[in-house]
C-alpha cells in the first residue's frame, strides 16, 4: 500500500491525472488526500480508480456552512458533500473524512449532527480534530485580541487532548467532550454497522479498522457517551 503525502493529490489536475496513468500498470494500492473539488471531476476519480486508489481523504472541515464562511473555505459547499462522497463510492474507493469541531457557529448539536451525516453517507472512515489557534496564526491573533486564549502551555496545542481557548457556543469542557463523544459513537458498533453498509466499498479492510478503532475508543472514552444524554436529544 503506498500513500502519498500530499496535503491535496488534486492541486494540479493534470499532472494527477499524467501521474495515475503513468502508474496503473503497476497494479499498486494506494491512498493519498484531496480537496473536494477532486470529487466533482469524474476524469479525476476514474483516473483514480483505475489507477489503484483505495481510499481518498476528503477535508470537510464541517457540515456547517457558516463554519466554512467563517474561515474563508467558501468553496466547501457543504451541500455537495453527500454527492461527492456517493461518486467516489460508485467508482469502489473508501472516503476518510476530516472534521474540525470548535467554530465559533459550532453549538453542541453539531456533534451528534455530523455523526448523523457521515452515517447516512457511508464514510468508511473519519478523522476529528478540536480548532487549535496556533501561534503566529490570524486565528490565535484574532482570539488574543478577544481574550479567549486559555493557555501558552503549547504542549495543549495538540487538537486532539486539550481545549486551548473559549469556544462561542459552549465551554471548553463541553468542546472537549463532545470531541470524544463522536470518537466513541463513530466508532461503536451500531454506527459501524450502518456507515460500512451503506457503502461496502473496500469493507474488506475498513471492517477490521473500524473494528480496531472502537474497540481502542472503548477503552479509553467510557465516560463520552454521558454527553449525549445532555446535548444529543435537544431540538
């Protein structure tokens, strides 16, 4: 399996396209990252597959439209997210979705909302992260500014333990927790059922990692599912 590390495979259309002809005949399995924008170029995606793509990692940031305005990615239409996803699964390749929680429009149903979302779209895997204002950035000057920094402890900058700054909508603790909470619950076995049944593109694989992942979430995050109780039931 090769991966090539490349933030966005798709940046140049038409070297991608040179390069996953030049590679085909290799008959190699391969994953790599790309912008939405690679999901609504069928050349691109046959290309791909053809190619040997296994699994493409889409960065969708959030299924909140204001999010994606608030942070100046207005070409992430979260409205398109569904349809890209179901083409890179006509074409048998697995979608690995990044999310970032933590937007200043982000309440504490997006937790459960984005969830709800990548189920109904069948992504074969996902990878969440918590909004870290990291020095040098225009985020963390615009959260100085508004005194919304919790910590220079820059150990915490790490967007997956800590909460470094005041969130708009809801506490730390909350952040925090809900960033768990969707940890746990995408990788619980009700979750993985639906998700990989909707789309069984490459299920020969990303059943045992999933698998893998819930059963590491489970150990470590009993306590996550508290936090729908309190925020995933509200209208």
């Amino acid at each position: 399996m090769i991966i090539f590390w490349d933030d966005n495979i798709a940046g140049d259309m038409d070297y991608a396209k040179e390069l996953f002809r030049a590679i085909a005949p290799h008959r190699k399995w391969w994953s790599s990252q790309a912008s939405l924008h690679a999901g609504r170029d069928e050349e691109f995606l046959e290309a791909a597959a053809r190619s040997g793509c296994k699994q493409l990692f889409l960065g969708l940031e959030s299924i909140s439209q204001q999010s994606m305005v608030e942070v100046n990615k207005r070409f992430n239409r979260v409205e398109d997210h569904l349809q890209i996803i179901e083409r890179i699964h006509s074409r048998g390749m697995a979608v690995q979705a990044g999310i970032v929680f933590g937007f200043d429009h982000d309440t504490p149903a997006i937790f459960a909302d984005t969830i709800g979302f990548l189920e109904e779209a069948g992504a074969q895997n996902a990878t969440f992260n918590i909004l870290t204002p990291f020095p040098g950035t225009p985020l963390f000057e615009k959260m100085e500014a508004e005194g919304r920094i919790l910590t220079r402890d820059w150990r915490k900058y790490n967007s997956r333990a800590d909460v470094v700054f005041q969130p708009q909508q809801m506490s730390a603790e909350e952040l925090l927790a809900g960033f768990r909470y969707a940890n746990a619950r995408f990788y619980s076995l009700p979750s993985i059922a639906r998700r990989l049944s909707r789309s069984p593109a490459q299920l020969w694989w990303t059943l045992p990692l999933n698998l893998a992942y819930g059963h590491r979430w489970r150990k470590t995050s009993r306590f996550a599912f508290n936090f729908a109780s309190d925020y995933t039931r509200r209208p």
